[in-house]
C-alpha cells in the first residue's frame, strides 16, 4: 500500500506503507487511512525527523524498530543501503516548502 502526502503548496511524495508509517511514528502522527499535519504542527515535524535521521546515523544497528518491520537502513532491491535520511529527505523537504507557504500537508492511502 503507498501513501501520498500532498500540499497545496508542493507536489507530492509517495511512501510505501512501512515507510510512510515509521515517519508518522517518528514526528507523533498516528498513522491511518487519511491524516493532516498542521501549518503550526510541522516545525516540530521537522525537529523529529532531523532528530530521528542523526540518532540513526550515529548508531545505525539500532535502527530496527520494535516490530521489526521497518529498518531505516534496509536494503532495496538490489541490495543497495536506504537510510533514513535518504527516505526522510524528500518529506522534510516537502514540509519545509509548505510551511513557508503557510499551508498544511495531508495524507491518503
């Protein structure tokens, strides 16, 4: 399953769904169906996720969440490391752009 977070003030990101839902952990949002990050809400969205991408670079191993089912560090398809930096990025990206533009960032599944 993918999510897309969308804004009106950017285009759209695409995650699938272990990803997309180790994000929303990460910066306090439940994951579901549909979901919204406030204009006032994302400066601490971005705080987490940048906290999240240095904690996991100083100490890669423990990346693996509790369930097991995401590791920011995992491998794609080709056996090639993603960190969570390099899956984060373009999100706070997004984030950054709408919250210059005032606008809020949504989610659908």
């Amino acid at each position: 399953m993918l999510y897309q977070f969308k804004s009106r003030a950017t285009g759209s990101v695409f995650m699938i769904q272990s990803v997309a839902e180790h994000v929303l952990a990460i910066i306090g949002k439940e994951s579901g169906h549909t979901g919204i990050i406030t204009v006032e809400q994302i400066p601490a969205a971005i705080a987490a996720l940048h906290k999240a991408v240095e904690e996991s670079e100083a100490s890669p191993q423990d990346t693996r969440e509790s369930g097991g089912d995401v590791d920011p560090n995992d491998e794609d398809q080709d056996g090639v490391a993603v960190s969570l930096a390099q899956r984060a990025y373009p999100f706070i990206e997004m984030l950054q752009d709408a919250h210059r533009a005032g606008k809020d960032v949504t989610w659908g599944v």
